[in-house]
C-alpha cells in the first residue's frame, strides 16, 4: 500500500505528495478487496450469513 508510513513525519510527508496521492488512489481502484468494500457486497454478505438465515 503506497501510503502505509511509520511516523506522523512520514505521514504529513506523503499526505503532501500528489503523485502518490495519485498513485494510491489507482492501486485501490484495481485492488481485488475494492469488490469487497461495496454497498451491495456488504448486504449480500449479510443475507447469506448463517445468522440472518436462521433469523427467517
């Protein structure tokens, strides 16, 4: 992950960093988890959950 840091320093440094910024922004956009963090993902996973099921 391009903006993982150690240090606040570290941080405020690459919060300023655009092409990083940019950089990032693109590496989330094709990371696999992206399908994962969707509204409708999200939903689904709790209508197929075994909770849910016994609940009807």
């Amino acid at each position: 992950y391009p903006l993982y840091f150690q240090s606040r320093q570290e941080a405020a440094a690459k919060a300023e960093d655009f092409a990083l910024i940019e950089e990032t922004h693109h590496y989330l956009q094709q990371h696999p988890i992206k399908e994962k963090l969707s509204n409708d993902y999200f939903l689904k996973s709790i209508v197929k959950s075994e909770i849910y099921q016994q609940l009807s």
